[in-house]
C-alpha cells in the first residue's frame, strides 16, 4: 500500500474544501443588544428606590422641619434651617457694620444660626458614624431623634429671641445630618433648595431624551427606557420630599395660631413626631434589626434571580 504524499494530501483538502457546503459565519448581531441591556441593567442598579417606610419616615421629617422653620420665623422673624441666607446675611451685615449702618447685634444673629447648624450636625456626626442609613450597626438613631425633640422642646418653652432660635437650628442642623445618602438619592430634609434643584435637572433629562426621539415612547432603546425608569423614580422621592416640606410649613402656620400661648408652642408638634419614633427605635431597635435583615436577604435572593 502506497501512502499519499504532500501533494496529494493537499490536492485531498483543496478538493474537500471546495466541494463542502460551507456556511458563512453570520455577524453577532445579538452582541450590540446585550451590550445594551447590559449598560441598561447597570443604570437601573443605579438608584433603587427606599422602601414605602422609609420614604414616608423622611417625609414626615421633612414635614416636620417646615414646620419648624415657619413657627421660628412667626415667632423670632428668623429662620432657622435657612444656612444659605444667614451665610449671606453675614456678610451683609459684616458691611453694613464697617460701614456703620448695623450694629453688631444683627451679624452676631447670623454668625450664631449658622453655627448652631454646625452644631447640630457635628452632634449628629458622633451619634452616627455612616454616610447612610444603616440601622443593624452601632448608630444611635433614637437617641439622635431625642436630642433633636429635646431641643424643640427647650425651644419652645425658653425665653428671649436669640437663644429659642438657635436651639430650633441646631435641631435642624441634627436631623438634616441623620439621612444624608439613601440609596443613592441625596435626602436633605431641612431645606428644598437642593431638591427643587435635583427636580429641575432630573425633569431637564427626562425632557430632553423624548425631544431627541420625537416626543415618542415607541423609539426608546432599552438604555434610554432605563434612565427614563430611574429619573421617574427620583423624582418621586424628590416631590414628595418637597410636598411634605410645603405642608408642614403650611400645617406650621395653622397650628401656630390654634395652640394657645406664644407662637413658639407650636414647636411642640414636631418635637413629638421626633421624640415618638425616638422612643418606639429604641425600644423596637432588635425587632426592627431583624426586620431589615429579612428584607436585604429577600432583597438579595431576588437579585440572584
């Protein structure tokens, strides 16, 4: 038996390759589309939006900083969360007094709000030690919700001007600090002009994806649908963060007129509100560690599906 050579093994293979039914490799058309899906998973993990009570619970501080912050201005004509404006009045008034037009009564005023601010947020600072909300570590919520309606209490019972005024910033410099960052939505519950910020660009993009696709749904891709989901579920929390403010202002300044005595009484509703869900975490804090527990491991499974 006479074995093929070199030739004939490569005349074999030529013959073999023209002869078979050869499919052409068809382009991956799928590859840009996962990628697609892919970026738009990402985006939707991107913000996930706090759970119904935890939303409610920022809510409801919000209301209650609004209302706080009218009844300091009815009572003291000042206003207590208002850093930005005190900041300005600083300077104003650090003019006016070289200028001789204030005295330095007035910048005193505004140097002390701002600094009881500081305050209030450094007290939060020791109290809870994480960026986040985190209920299962060792961050004394309660005990922070306490201080801060122990200072709305001394508030509206103390008085004079400066010093009721001061005490009622430090508790909005408290609270403001305790939910700084949920989910990756910023939360300020003491003033809205970050939040009427985050509305405006949050609308601005939404507006601005329909306009490049003709104002119609059916042309979105999956990335674009995506931001679309998560701008959506921003603004959610954002309006109802500002509503709540609105109407604790406006529920602020009704009260401040039914409840018998000085203005300043009305301080007295919000410090309950704190002072409540102080008492109830810490007497329900292992309770409430469980039930977050439950949530993160079902939150988890379902993210492994």
């Amino acid at each position: 038996k006479v074995l093929p050579g070199p030739r004939q093994k490569f005349r074999a293979f030529a013959f073999a390759a023209m002869t078979q039914q050869v499919h052409p490799v068809a382009p991956c058309e799928s590859s840009p589309n996962a990628k697609m899906k892919e970026k738009a998973a990402q985006i939707r993990k991107s913000f996930q939006r706090p759970k119904f009570w935890v939303m409610g619970f920022g809510w409801c501080l919000a209301a209650c900083a609004g209302a706080a912050n009218v009844i300091a201005f009815k009572s003291w004509n000042l206003y207590a969360s208002h850093v930005t404006g005190s900041t300005s009045a600083m300077a104003f008034r650090l003019e006016g007094y070289h200028q001789g037009e204030y005295g330095s009564e007035s910048l005193k005023e505004a140097s002390l709000l701002v600094f009881s601010f500081l305050c209030g947020a450094y007290a939060c600072g020791l109290l809870i030690d994480k960026n986040q909300v985190h209920f299962m570590g060792k961050a004394f919520y309660g005990l922070a919700l306490i201080l801060n309606s122990s200072l709305l209490v001394v508030a509206a019972f103390i008085p004079g001007r400066l010093l009721p005024v001061c005490l009622v910033a430090a508790a909005c410099g408290l609270q403001n600090a305790m939910c700084t960052s949920h989910f990756g939505a910023i939360i300020r519950t003491t003033h809205v002009t970050g939040t009427m910020t985050d509305i405006g660009s949050t609308l601005g993009r939404i507006s601005m994806i329909f306009l490049r696709k003709g104002c119609r749904c059916s042309k979105l891709n999956d990335v674009e649908l995506a931001e679309v989901g998560v701008d959506a579920r921003k603004l959610a929390v954002l309006f109802g963060l500002w509503s709540f403010y609105f109407m604790g202002g406006l529920f602020g300044v009704y009260m401040e007129n039914i409840i018998p005595g000085p203005p300043q009484r009305a301080l007295l509703l919000p410090a309950t509100f704190t002072g409540s869900v102080g008492l109830f975490y810490m007497a329900c804090r292992q309770i409430l560690k469980d039930y977050i527990k439950k949530l993160e491991r079902e939150r988890f499974e379902a993210d492994l599906k």
